[in-house]
C-alpha cells in the first residue's frame, strides 16, 4: 500500500474545545479519500491543519514521508488547497488571475505556460476569462479556483466542497475533471456535503462527528454494513 499522507490521532483544542479528538486515516497515491460530517464535525480544521495553515495541539500528519511539524514546506509544496469559502481578485481578469498564481509556482517558463494551458482547460470558460473576474457567476469563480488548484498536478489536492455553487451539468463536469486527473497520479482529500458526488467520487470515506471519526471504509462496504441504498441513509444513521 503506497500512502501519500497519515495522519495519527491528530488532536485540535481552540481553548476549552476540543475539535479533534484524536482522529486517524491514511489516504493512499491515486485515491480519491472523502471526509464527510455534519457542521462543526472538524472536517475543516482537519483540512487546514494538513494544509500547513493551523497547528495542531496534538498528533502526527506525515505526507510523503516528511513531518508536518517538521518540514511545513515541503508539505505545501506538494499539496494544493481550495477551501470552500476561497474568493478570487475581483478586480483582474480570469487569465489575469491564473498567471499570477502561476507565477508562484512555475519554476520556468515553459512550465508556466504548461500550468497555464491546463487551468484554460480545466475552468472550461472561453472568451470569459479575458473579463473581470467580478462579473463572474459563483458557479464560474469556483470553476476558475479549481483550475488553480488543479493546474500545478500536485501530489495531493485537498478541495473543500468543490463543486459549490455549480448547477447539475457543471458539477458532472467537475468531478469528471477531478477523475481524470486522479488517473494521472495525484491524490485527492475531498470534503463535501453532497452525498451523492461523495458516492459517485470517492475510492474511501470516513464519517467524523464531534472531532472523532466513527468509520471508514468504501461507499461500498459502509451500505452494506448499514443495510443502506445510499450513502445519506450511512451517513444519517451514523451521525444520529
């Protein structure tokens, strides 16, 4: 089994709460791993820890082999985030914005310009990326954020409800998008509140509730060990 990330009874308090208590879950090269919970589960904190952006009050993440708490930046060298709430410069245009985040990235030109090309591909939106990105629909900004996230293929995308906002043909899209590039090699650590996307999407799931996880396993195994037809009759009977 090749693991691209661990995570071992990671703990998070803010003060007197504990938001996590000890959760553990691996996720492995070319999955698709699904964190699923109701609000206020964790399932954020525990994405924004393994992004590097908060610290954990306890626990072990390794991703790649390298210690979260040791080498943050060849963590986030190889990870890309979209959190569910990102926001894009109102004020550049779609491909505006895309050269700038590449810029971050691309280590030569002829990369660059490869991240570029990839990005166009993926946010699907023509002629509207040479307009402000202020007049874009939400469904259209998020597109445009996934293409960011996307287009640098790094080892592990952590998207946080990536088809927010999106109507039915888009969301389809979008996970085929996300699919395709599974089949390329990276990993994805996916969070969403649409069950079915999670069903269609997802190789594993695990279920958190008040900062600890109650199961894992395949959308599979989970139905038939809850005699479920779906993975909101799973996710309902676990949580209540």
């Amino acid at each position: 089994m090749d693991l691209i990330l661990k995570v071992e009874n990671l703990k998070k308090n803010y003060g007197k709460i504990e938001a996590l208590k000890g959760i553990s879950f691996e996720v492995r090269k070319g999955e698709i791993f699904a964190l699923i919970g109701p609000n206020g589960a964790g399932k954020t904190t525990t994405l924004r820890i393994i992004s590097t952006l908060l610290t954990p009050t306890d626990g072990k993440v390794e991703f790649m082999g390298y210690d979260l708490r040791k080498n943050p930046e060849k963590i986030r060298e190889g990870i890309s985030y979209l959190p569910e709430e990102a926001g894009a410069y109102k004020n550049l245009t779609g491909i505006e914005y895309l050269r700038f985040m590449a810029n971050f990235y691309a280590e030569k030109d002829t990369e660059f310009e490869e991240f570029i090309e990839r990005a166009k591909k993926i946010a699907d939106l023509g002629n509207r990326l040479n307009d402000k990105i202020g007049t874009y629909s939400k469904g259209m900004v998020r597109k445009l954020l996934l293409a960011r996230a996307l287009m640098t293929m790094p080892k592990l995308a952590i998207l946080d409800e990536p088809t927010s906002g999106l109507d039915v043909i888009n969301s389809l899209e979008i996970r085929e998008i996300i699919r395709n590039f599974v089949k390329g090699g990276i990993s994805v650590l996916l969070s969403s509140h649409n069950m079915l996307e999670i069903e269609f999407l997802s190789d594993r799931v695990a279920i958190i509730d008040n900062g600890r996880i109650l199961e894992v396993g395949t959308p599979q195994e989970l139905k038939e060990k809850y005699s479920a037809k779906n993975l909101e009759e799973v996710f309902r009977r676990i949580v209540q």
